[in-house]
C-alpha cells in the first residue's frame, strides 16, 4: 500500500508507521502540504480507513486519524477503542503499551469482561482507571478458561486465599488491588510468603495482624525483604528501638519500613542530632511517632523545631516527651493555639496544649 503525494513522492505504510511501534493501532499525525492524492491497494486480509479533516479554508492543514484493522492486529484496535470509551487519553495509552507489550494483542471482549470482574470484586468503576493504568498487566489475563492459559479468576482466587488465611477480610481484596495493582504479578511462594515471613519475624501473628498489615499498606509487598525491609528494620534496632516497638512501627506505620536508609532514614537522624537530641531522646522520638524518620527535614521537621524553640519558647526535651508533637499541622493547629495561650499567658505542657480537640482545647483553656 503507497501513499502517494504530488508530484512524485511515496513511501509504504509500513515506513511511515515504524516509528510509531508498539502500538500500531490508531495515530494521530499532523502534515501540512500543498495537495495530497491518496492511493489505497489493500488485500483482503488488510483494510485501512482514512479520515481526512480540512480546515483554514482548504489551506491543507490536516489532522489524520488512521485506523489499521489488520488481521494480525485487528484486537490491538478494539482495545484502542475500549481505552478510548473509558477515558483514557493518548499519553496514558502509549505508557501502557509500553508497560505491557501483550496489551495490543488483547481483545475488547476480554478487557470488559476482566473491566466487570474487578468491579464485581469491589472496586469502583471511577477508580478503575487508576488500577489499569499502574497494571495493564491486569487486562491481558482471560476470564475464560482455556488449556495453558491462566484466567483472571484463576490468578486472583489462589492470592484472596492467601490473603484470607492471614486475616484480611474479602472485601478488602479490592482495596488492596485499588492500591498496588501489581499484586496480582506477584508470586505467592518467591514473593509473598518472604513478606509475611518476614513480618512474622518481626513478632506479628499470621491469624490477623500481618493481615492487617498488608490491608493497610499493600506497597509493602512490592519491596525486597532482603534489599529495603530487613535492612530498614535493622537499622531501627540501632536507633535503640525493641522488639515491641518495631512491632508498633509495622502495625501502624508500615510505610517507614519501605523506605530507604542512606537516602531517608539516615539523613532525619542525622538532622535530629545536629538539633541537640541525644541517641536517647532520637530513640523515644522514633518509638513514639515513627514517621518523624520519613517527614522532610525542609517542610516539616525544621519549621516544627525552629517554631517551638523561637515562638513558643520551649526546649527540644519537651519533644522527646512527646513525640506526637511532630503529627499537629503548623498553621492548623500549632501556631493557632500558641497565640490563644499567649494571649491568656497560659502555661501548660505540649500534651496537655494538643492531645486534644479544637472545642475540648477551647474548654479546658476558658475561651468562649
């Protein structure tokens, strides 16, 4: 098939669209000439369909949306078109295909059936989108059964299992998959089971709380135990935390176990010890608001400090007695209150100033 352009200039198709790969289904180009002339010679097995939009009073400025309906990849252009009525723009598409190179081989059929299956298991359709797009992977799964082939049901019954038996109900399933999509990639024995392994020995039961864990933070089983968790979890022994207190961490901040030391964690502590915290009080700081390790030094440690010691005239050992200070906006809740006991030249300690409510703060202190 030529495309051919007065007054003598032509080339294949296939020379026009090789740039364009993986996805050679639908292409938007924009080419400016004087005249064109298309020629079509297509076999019965190749059919292309042109449209052609002129505008600027036939000035030839044209927006070409080409269609390939080739037999050989004739579903990489349903599932174009099924991108296309669920929302999804060009840029979203071209990352998934680059994601996914099975996904231009993968049928509209398929894609609703496996689009109504992650519905019926409790994600909402708005949300969708998102998951498909972190894990096109998800759509190249069939529902149906065939000889060799892994369905969608097939590859997500044995993980609701697995994840049932730790004690995350079924109806968090969704959640989870709403979260981290590439949960479904992951191997149940060479992935998984390290995880949970490894949080079993960190002293966490598998009867619920690992669990609850994974329900709670999904990205955790994305990372290496070997590489980012156990390294993690070791260096907060160093810091001084126990067995406990670890467990505090991955029950209710597993977040900080999936970051890095020398980039995150190591660089806070550091910061904390140029303020005066001695290993101690950096020890009672992390037990008792975990977070303060992964919170950036420039938006939120260093204001919070700089705040406590020139504003509020206190000493960083009051911190270490609660930690949670480091949790109350600045502007919402810290500089608020501050000029409220200012004005009534209360004295009071950082607890008793904010563990509690705006109304109860209001109460206790006598404002109207």
């Amino acid at each position: 098939m030529l495309f051919s352009f007065f007054p003598s200039f032509s080339f294949s198709l296939s020379q026009l669209f090789s740039p364009f790969r993986p996805f050679r289904s639908i292409y938007f180009l924009k080419v400016k000439f004087n005249l064109l002339k298309i020629t079509e010679n297509a076999e019965n097995s190749r059919n292309v369909q042109i449209l052609w939009f002129f505008c600027n009073n036939l000035k030839f400025s044209v927006r070409i949306f080409i269609k390939l309906n080739m037999e050989t990849s004739c579903q990489g252009s349903g599932i174009m078109w099924f991108f296309k009525d669920r929302g999804f723009d060009d840029k979203s598409i071209h990352e998934m295909s680059r994601k996914c190179k099975r996904l231009e081989s993968v049928d509209k059929e398929k894609a609703s059936e496996n689009w109504e299956y992650l519905k019926s298991i409790g994600i909402q359709e708005r949300k969708l989108p998102s998951v498909i797009g972190k894990c096109p992977k998800i759509l190249t799964l069939d529902l149906r059964w065939r000889p060799n082939q892994r369905s969608l049901e097939e590859k997500l019954c044995p993980l609701l299992a697995f994840f049932e038996a730790l004690g995350a109900p079924e109806k968090q399933f969704g959640k989870m998959i709403l979260l981290n999509p590439r949960i479904i990639s992951y191997s149940i024995e060479s992935k998984l089971s390290q995880t949970v392994d490894f949080l079993a020995s960190l002293g966490l039961s598998k009867d619920g709380m690992i669990g609850k864990v994974l329900v709670k933070h999904p990205y955790i089983m994305g990372y290496s135990v070997g590489k980012r968790l156990r390294p993690t979890s070791e260096f907060l022994r160093l810091l001084g935390l126990t067995g406990p207190q670890l467990q505090k961490v991955a029950m209710n901040f597993p977040e900080v176990l999936c970051r890095d030391v020398d980039k995150i964690l190591r660089p806070n502590v550091i910061y904390l010890q140029s303020c005066g915290f001695s290993s101690s009080q950096i020890a009672a700081l992390v037990a008792g608001y975990p977070p303060i390790l992964i919170k950036s030094v420039s938006n939120s440690l260093g204001p919070r400090i700089k705040f406590l010691e020139e504003v509020m005239g206190r000493q960083i050992a009051e911190v270490a007695d609660y930690p949670d200070f480091f949790r109350h906006g600045l502007k919402k809740r810290l500089e608020v209150r501050q000029k409220l006991l200012k004005q009534k030249e209360v004295q009071c300690s950082l607890s008793e100033m904010l563990d509690c409510n705006q109304k109860k703060f209001l109460l206790k202190f006598g404002f109207s």
